[in-house]
C-alpha cells in the first residue's frame, strides 16, 4: 500500500502499487470499455466535478488561487508529438491528494477485485462500481500519462504525478502559477485519431454536450459544447419550436414528433426527462438512432446511449433523454447497476407518460387517434405481456364499434352508451371491420340495442386473454356468450309465419350432418339469428376463441376446428333446403356454400378458391331449373 508524504516533505519519489495492479490494469484496459473513445468522457467528468467543488468554495471563500478565473475546461490537441493534454480550473491537488485520488486503484481492494472475477466470473462492469478508477481508462489509449496540479490553497504547491500503467508511479514536485490541473496523454501510435480536432469534437459533442462548464479546444474561443440542457430547463421558457429542433438533432427525424413530455421530478428521486413520440414506428434510413433505448444521462454527462431499462418494453418506440442526480453508476459508466432505485425510475417514468397520453387523449383526440392508429399495437403488447403496468394502459385502448365502425372509441366512451339493462362489456374479434359487421353472432346484439366493440388487430385475441374487466365490468366474447333474444319478435322472424316443424328440423340437421361429417362438432338450431341462416360456434370445454386465433396466428395449429354449426329455423334459406328431393345435387352444394362461408366469416377457410367453383355450379342448377320453368 502507498505511505501517506506529507507535502511539506515532499522529494522526488517513486511510489509503488500492490502487485496486482497490473493484473488489474489488464482487466481496466481490456476488459472494462466497449469503446476507447469513453477515456475522454471519464477525464472531462473528473474535470467537471473538480469545477463543481470549485465553484461551492467560491462561495464561501475568498482566500483562493485565481478566484477571477473562469470555471472552464480546455483540451489541447499537439499531433504532431502525439499528445493530448486536459485542463481544467478546478479545485486542483496538493501532492498527498494526488497520491490518495490518482492512488486509488492501490488501495482499494484490488486483490479482492481479482478474486471476486475469478470465483464468480463475472463481468467487471457487474462488479467493480467501488473502485473508482475512470481515470485509468486513458490508459487505453495513452502509453503515459502525466498530472501537474495546483491546488486552491493559496500555501499549497504544485505536484507532479507520472505512470506508465504498470506497477509503480512517481509523485514529485512542479512548477505551475496557476489554479487547477493538467493532464498529459502521450497517445498510443494508434491512438492519434484523439488528436484531430473533428474527432474530439464529436466525441464531445456525443458525450459531454451538457457539461455544465465551457469546454475549448485549442486557440478556439467559442465552447464546443452547449451546457444548458433543454430537459434541465424550466417548461414553460421553453418553445415548441425548441423542442421540435432538439428532437430533431437528437434523431435525425425530418418529421417533427406527434408528442412529447417535459419531467421535471425532485422525488423520490430527483430526474429530469425529455421525451418523444415519432410520427412513425419505422426509424428512417437516416436516423441517428437506429436501436431502441433512451440517452441516460447522470449531472448532464451521457452515460449511455441506448437503455432499455428506463421504460418497459411496449414503450420502445419512445426516444428522448434521461438525466438523474441520484442514480449509481458503476465505474466504466456504459452499464447502470441494476437497484432498485432504477426500477423506481422505471416506474415514476412509465406512470407519468402513461398518465400524460390519457390526457393528451382528452384534450386532442383527433392527435391521438393518429397516434394510436400507428402505435395501438404496441399498447396492446403492454396489456398482453406486462403483468406491472398492463392494466394502467387500458384507458388508452380505442376500438371501431358495431354502431360506430368508422370512430375510435374507449372503453369509457362504450360505457357511456350502454343501455342500463347491459351489465357487460361485449367485443367481437374478426380480421376486418368489414367482415365483423357482415358476422351473424352480431345479429342478436342489434337486437338488443347493444355495441359490440370490433377488434380487428392480430394482437388483439392475446391482448383479450389478459383483459377480462374494466370498472366492474366483465369484458365478454360476443361469439361465445350466451346471450337469450329479447322479448320483442325481429322484423326477419315476423316475415315467416313459423319455423321448421320438430319432425321436420330434425329429419334436416341429420341430412346436414350427412353432408358435413365429421368437419363440424353437431347441427343444431338457434333463435340468436335474423339476416343470416347459420353461423358457427365452439364447443363447450373448447379453448378460448382468443387462444385458438392465436395459435393460428403462431402457425401453431392451421387445421379446421370441429366447431357447431347453428342453423336459423326462421331463414327462407334453410327452408328451402328442406323442401329439396334427397337427390338434388344442389342441396350437397348449398350446405357445402353455407359451411364454408361461415367458415370464410371466422378467418377460418384454408382455400376461398374452392367456394368461387362451387358458385358456378349453383349458378348453373339455378339457371337450368330457370329454363326448365320458361
């Protein structure tokens, strides 16, 4: 371990490291960053803070080094000698600080660092948060790496600090006036890209643009970055404008967003985000933002680019910015520690945004239909797969309905409309509007006076698995629910004095079976039906109607389900099939042409083709028999 010098006492030294520095160098350099370009990120952090503890001595203290000297941070690039040098004018150290800050990878446990790797073989991203030593990332790209420090204490004097990496390091005295430290990177031969101004620029630009200080490179006397965050900023200075320009540069989008949502939010934890819905689902090929995830920014420094822990999955199409004050990070910042102080974020984040679409629904319907047109899907993902915040969605849900199909309603504005008799929420799942207004199970809910929610998304019969009630009321399948006709008669069985006789309805159902075999379940009649002469149903026990489209929609399960045809007793229809010989070819034809129509109307028919050759044949019956008439 490093003896503690008094400064006063201060010699030209050569201080040494434990012996498993440079093993533990090895796993820093090699090991800890994806990128070599974060080293500057760390360094610039560093400068920062020590700018910051400057900037709360000022003020309470005058008895300072240069307390006229602007808070700032200058990078200067020499590539011709391969170095690259970092200034601050900050807090600055004396040369014990130097030997206990720039020496804390010597005394921190690096043994039990190295034994922890090796017995558990974990990332050290997962567990080297303790170890402070951002700084020794440089030596990615540096072969060495020198400090000259001045502190704020006007008695102090100037230190020098030098290392290769390796096992020792010297601490000496310098010469330097000024407040505030240098630090010195004799690059790698393959490290002079860290010497192009346009290099650094960017790599400024991505990471440290909201640095709170001005940052200069060389002889420039314009900061690189912009320091004031707009997501930092109060709301109501800021302009739509604004934020339209800053979504913009963030993504590249050409399209301005169709929403965004300013946080600012002291507790429990205190965080500020800024963000996004796109006009579209699809990023564009020119997008800065190819991969899902928010900007996670900690004191306005980015620590990563993409996190997709800060919002649950069903919101992966949001982009925008996260900044907190509070949250941990370990010591590459590329991977946030998994506390629970990040799923509290998590949660405060997904709430807020779920809670400002309900009302961004209320006060600008027509935008959000535009929205959920685009992106319903995903919030029926949410209520489907998310167990947390699945049921906070349902608000959101907007459906074409029975009586409204060319309208978006909620789930509240269906409720509104009920009749007082209605005690259940009832849907229909189809795979068009078209097709759901044209099925016969919705007959007896015209009946009745009822709506019936359409639901025409693939996602809908897994979404409809998990949703089972909302306010009190249970959310019913209109095709399985067993629904009695009203008291008053239909106009379609008004028109017909009676149905089939009993001798008659059973000598019928038992030709039907002989035709359909063992494609259908059994034959049956029903009073549920006006318009049309028959429609199909599930057994009792089947699987759900939702779990079987699912399955279909998996390609878990293509074949034809035995289902129960149901015939209407009132349709002129199946009146006539009655009266037809038991010979006639076109009664095969005509059960045939309802079986599979029916078939056609649940999204069940595996080949459409084989109804159109059968249209020519009843054509053909229907015009000879026309003919024989005339």
């Amino acid at each position: 371990m490093v003896e503690s010098t008094h400064e006063a006492n201060l010699q030209s030294q050569t201080l040494t490291f434990k012996a498993e520095t440079k093993q533990l160098l090895d796993i820093l350099i090699h090991s800890l960053y994806t990128e070599r370009e974060v080293f500057l990120r760390e360094l610039i952090s560093n400068a920062a803070d020590a700018l910051t503890r400057m900037q709360f001595i000022l003020l309470t203290e005058r008895e300072v080094v240069d307390p006229e000297v602007e808070l700032k941070i200058t990078l200067i690039p020499e590539p011709e000698k391969r170095i690259l040098r970092i200034i601050d004018t900050g807090i600055g150290m004396t040369a014990e600080e130097m030997i206990e800050n720039l020496g804390t990878i010597a005394h921190s446990g690096a043994r039990a660092f190295i034994q922890a790797v090796k017995e558990t073989q974990a990332n050290p991203n997962d567990i080297i948060g303790q170890f402070g030593v951002g700084f020794y990332s440089a030596f990615m790209v540096a072969d060495q790496i020198e400090v000259i420090s001045r502190s704020y204490q006007p008695n102090a004097s100037a230190a020098r600090w030098y290392s290769r990496g390796q096992e020792t390091f010297q601490v000496e005295p310098a010469e330097k006036t000024n407040r505030g430290t240098e630090v010195i990177l004799y690059l790698k031969e393959d490290a002079n890209e860290f010497t192009q101004s346009v290099r650094l620029r960017e790599i400024i630009k991505k990471h440290s643009e909201y640095i709170p200080y001005p940052i200069y490179l060389g002889d420039d006397q314009q900061p690189v970055n912009r320091q004031s965050a707009l997501w930092r900023q109060p709301a109501k200075e800021i302009k739509p404008e604004d934020y339209e320009s800053f979504y913009k540069q963030l993504t590249l989008d050409f399209q301005p967003p169709l929403f965004h949502l300013h946080l600012v939010i002291d507790a429990p934890v205190q965080v500020y985000a800024l963000l996004y819905i796109p006009a579209s689902p699809e990023r564009g090929l020119l997008s800065a933002r190819q991969e899902e995830g928010l900007k996670l920014y900690a004191r306005k420094v980015l620590i990563q680019e993409y996190n997709r822990d800060l919002l649950p999955s069903f919101f992966r199409f949001v982009d925008g910015v996260v900044d907190s004050e509070d949250l941990p990070l370990n010591v590459s910042r590329e991977s946030v520690q998994a506390t629970r102080l990040l799923a509290q974020l998590k949660r405060i984040l997904t709430t807020r945004l779920i809670e400002a679409l309900k009302n961004w629904a209320k006060e600008k319907p027509t935008d959000y239909i535009t929205f959920w047109q685009r992106f319903g899907r995903y919030i029926r993902e949410g209520i489907a797969t998310d167990e947390e915040f699945g049921e906070l969605l349902t608000p959101l849900l907007r459906f074409p309905t029975l009586y409204k199909p060319d309208q978006w309603l909620s789930l509240d504005d269906y409720i509104l409309t009920m009749p007082a008799r209605q005690n259940k929420i009832y849907y229909l799942i189809s795979d068009s509007v078209g097709n759901a207004l044209n099925s016969p199970h919705l007959e007896i809910y015209r009946r009745h006076h009822y709506d019936v929610l359409l639901l025409t998304d693939p996602m809908d019969p897994f979404m409809m698995l998990h949703l089972k009630k909302y306010q009190n009321l249970e959310i019913a399948n209109a095709a399985t629910e067993e629904l009695s006709p009203p008291d008053t008669t239909s106009e379609a069985q008004e028109t017909e004095k009676k149905p089939l006789s009993t001798e008659d309805e059973a000598r019928l159902i038992s030709r039907i079976k002989s035709i359909l075999g063992d494609r259908v379940a059994d034959v049956r009649t029903t009073q549920r039906l006006d318009e049309s002469p028959a429609r199909l149903v599930g057994r009792q026990g089947d699987p759900p109607q939702e779990l079987q489209r699912l399955y279909r929609l998996l390609n878990a399960d293509q074949s034809i389900p035995q289902l129960v045809l149901e015939i209407n007793p009132f349709h002129p229809l199946i009146h006539y099939l009655n009266t037809l010989p038991e010979t006639d070819p076109l009664f095969r034809l005509s059960v045939e042409q309802i079986y599979e129509g029916m078939l056609l109307l649940e999204g069940l028919h595996p080949n459409p083709n084989d109804m159109v050759k059968r249209q020519y044949e009843i054509l053909l019956h229907a015009l000879k028999a026309k003919h024989q008439q005339e």
